[in-house]
C-alpha cells in the first residue's frame, strides 16, 4: 500500500497558498485491505474511504472509461494494479495531475509545475473532453488564480468549446452545476468565470439570456463601456472586492434579465419581465434565498435610484415585497446589490446616484410603528393587520415630509 497525497494540496503548497483539503490516493491496495486497515467506504460510485481518525478522505488510485452522457457518464476500474500515473492521468488539469509521496517528494509526470511556472490551466489528456463539468471546473479556476496571472491554454479552450457544442453540458444536472456555479462566483474574480464560458462557447449553452446582455446597450451610461453584459462583468468584481455574500453576487448576475422582456404596466407584465430570472432560478434549482433576492432585485433595482421620487404608497410597497419586519437582511442584501451596481456606474463611494440611505430610514420609520396601542384601541385580527398597513404608511409620508424639508 503506498499512500500519495494529491490535487488541490500539493497544487496550493507550491503556489504558496494556504492548504485547506488534502486528498489521498491509495496504490496497491485494495477496498478489503482498506477495511482491514479501519478505514471507512464511503460513496457508491467508486472506492473512497474515510481515515479512521483524522476523517480525510483516501480514494484508491482508478481508472474511468466513458460509458454515458454527462458528468456521471463514466465506468471507474479500482484494482491494486492500477499506477499512480494512470490515476493522475484522468484528472482534468495538469496543475491538479501532481502528488507528493510520504516523504515529500513531488511526482509530476504531466508538468503540471510547469505550467504553473507558465500560468497556464492546461488538460492533462484528449480525456479531458469526455466530461462536460470541465468546463465548469477550469472556469472556475480561472476565477480563483486570475489573479495569479493564470489563463486558459488555448488548446484546452478549443476543448471546452468543442465539449459546449456537443450538447453534452445540458446532460449535467442541476445540482451539479449549481455547486460549480456557486462556488466560482465566491471566487475573488467571479466575472472571469463568465468571461471564459462566454469564450468557449458554454455561456450560450447554460445561460443563453446572460449571453444576450453582451450585445444590449444599457439604458443608463455605466463606467464598463457599451453593453450591459460587461457592466455585470464589472459589478461582479466590484462584489468581490466588497467581500459580498453569495445571494448578492447571485442577484448582481441576474438583476438585468428583467429588463429584456418589456414589462409593460401591472402585476403581471412584472412578472412576465421577471421570466428570464425565474428561469435560470429553476434551470438550475438555486437555494430559495439566492432565487429569492435575485427576483426581487430583477423588479426593484431600477427604483433604488429614485427612491426620493416615489411616492409614500410606492415606497410602502416595495418595503411590504421585501418583507423588511421578518426579512431584514434581506433588505440590507438587496441595498448593497444596488451599491455594487452604482459602483460601476460612479466609479466610487459614495453613491451619488443611488438613495440607499433614503430606503433604510423609511424602512426604519416602518419599522417603529408600533403595535400595542393599535391593541389597546381594539383592532385584532384582519382589522389590526389593516390599521398597522394605515401606520405604517403614514410614518413613511412623515419620514417623507421631513427629508423633504432638509
């Protein structure tokens, strides 16, 4: 049995980047020699076992032969014949094709030191393109170390492409996307993501409506140039820099979906306008908090910049949709969406165009209306949730009436 640690930790060490996980392959061994050893199976579609004291996960060193469509599409052959270099050779990229041994020597047999050298994110065989969340993967990648100078090679770029024509990253499942997605866009370059699927092909592919804003000019002049697809390239990056949560990012992704479908008047030409949102929301089956904001902010983000404009009746109704009395982080998410869109449009702090201060203290004055002496008069039931709207609309007017007169 010989024990190789591999990936992602040996990848980060010689990059000089903190080591979060380590992975382990196994050599020689097989699941029973595993057991023997206390270690414990985990997973059903091939050998990896849990350490029995430290947890971290040890998988035997495999191959995988293509036998379907998808990220699942593979056969995975696990014997104590197998190599460490057959193991490593069916990794996606060179960088993460390394291990190190027990005693801390580095095995590279595909140069993936190299090109880490050359700041190049490069397949490590023609294998690459028999799985369409590769795709996914090196974009991802490209978000994390763009940083670092790392680019896509061009020969894995013409893979990818090709994996995107094929059809076969339709063949992916929801979740699984959702976990590649989520994560790259918590990567400190998340427009970077963007931008490599844009290059190769697989934006057009998974968010054919994204893909559309590149060649929509926006209604308002943004710092980004002509089209609105790069200004939501800039407002991603300008949420990495601010450290924003994941539904913010996610709504920043989206928010300007709602404008490609004219809305028209009422209720229900909004919601025909929110459509391209709720689409990829269910295209991909996002968390209810991430789907929630996005949709929000899809209808509400282009009065953030009027707020003062709106009347006490306007404002009291955006504030009732976001739910500010039980929901107040999400208010405070949807305000900061619209700081992370005005810095594009300003350039800096602070926001000249936008009323982020004007919506939290009418969201404030709502807020502090209070309910015991609507009790006490004797409102209960529907009439005491009636009576609270009448208040509460009218601490707005007042909250109004004195901004007015500042």
């Amino acid at each position: 049995m010989q024990i190789y640690k591999v990936g992602g930790a040996v990848r980060d060490r010689l990059l000089g980047r903190p080591v979060t996980e380590v992975d382990w392959v196994v050599v020689g061994s097989s699941a029973e020699d595993m057991q023997a050893e206390g270690f414990r199976p985990v997973g059903a579609d091939f050998p990896v076992f849990l350490h029995p004291t430290s947890g971290e996960e040890y998988a035997l060193a495999r191959t995988e032969r293509k036998s379907g469509r998808g990220y699942g599409g593979f056969t995975f052959y696990a014997s104590p014949d197998v190599t460490l270099e057959e193991d490593l050779i069916r990794r996606d990229l060179t960088i993460n094709a390394m291990a190190e041994d027990q005693q801390g020597n580095l095995i590279d047999p595909y140069d993936g030191q190299g090109d880490l050298a050359a700041r190049q994110l490069r397949h490590v065989s023609p294998a690459f393109a028999e799985d369409p969340l590769r795709v996914l993967r090196v974009a991802r990648f490209a978000a994390r170390y763009a940083e670092l100078g790392f680019t896509v090679a061009a020969e894995t770029l013409a893979l990818m492409s090709q994996l995107a024509a094929s059809g076969e990253l339709l063949a992916l499942t929801p979740e699984r996307s959702w976990k590649e997605i989520s994560r790259a866009l918590m990567e400190p370059r998340p427009d970077v993501f963007v931008t490599a699927l844009r290059e190769c092909g697989a934006l057009q592919e998974l968010f054919p409506e994204l893909d559309s804003l590149f060649s929509r000019s926006p209604a308002a002049p943004n710092a980004s140039g002509t089209d609105i697809g790069s200004h939501v390239l800039n407002v991603l990056r300008q949420c990495a820099g601010q450290d924003q949560p994941l539904p913010v990012r996610w709504a920043c992704l989206l928010q300007y979906l709602s404008e490609t479908t004219p809305a028209g008047d009422g209720r229900e030409s909004a919601e025909t306008a929110l459509q391209p949102i709720a689409a990829i929301n269910a295209r991909f089956k996002v968390p209810r908090e991430c789907q929630e904001l996005a949709m929000l902010a899809g209808e509400f983000h282009t009065q953030a910049n009027k707020a003062a404009a709106l009347s006490a009746s306007e404002l009291f109704e955006l504030l009732q949709r976001f739910d500010i009395y039980r929901r107040p982080e999400r208010f405070e998410h949807f305000l900061a969406v619209c700081e992370m869109d005005a810095l594009d449009r300003t350039g800096h702090p602070p926001y000249e165009d936008l009323q982020t201060d004007y919506l939290r203290g009418a969201a404030d004055a709502a807020r502090g209306v209070p309910v015991k002496p609507l009790i006490e008069q004797g409102y209960k039931g529907a009439e005491l949730g009636e009576a609270l709207k009448r208040e509460r609309l009218r601490a707005i007017q007042q909250y109004q009436d004195q901004q007015a007169s500042y």
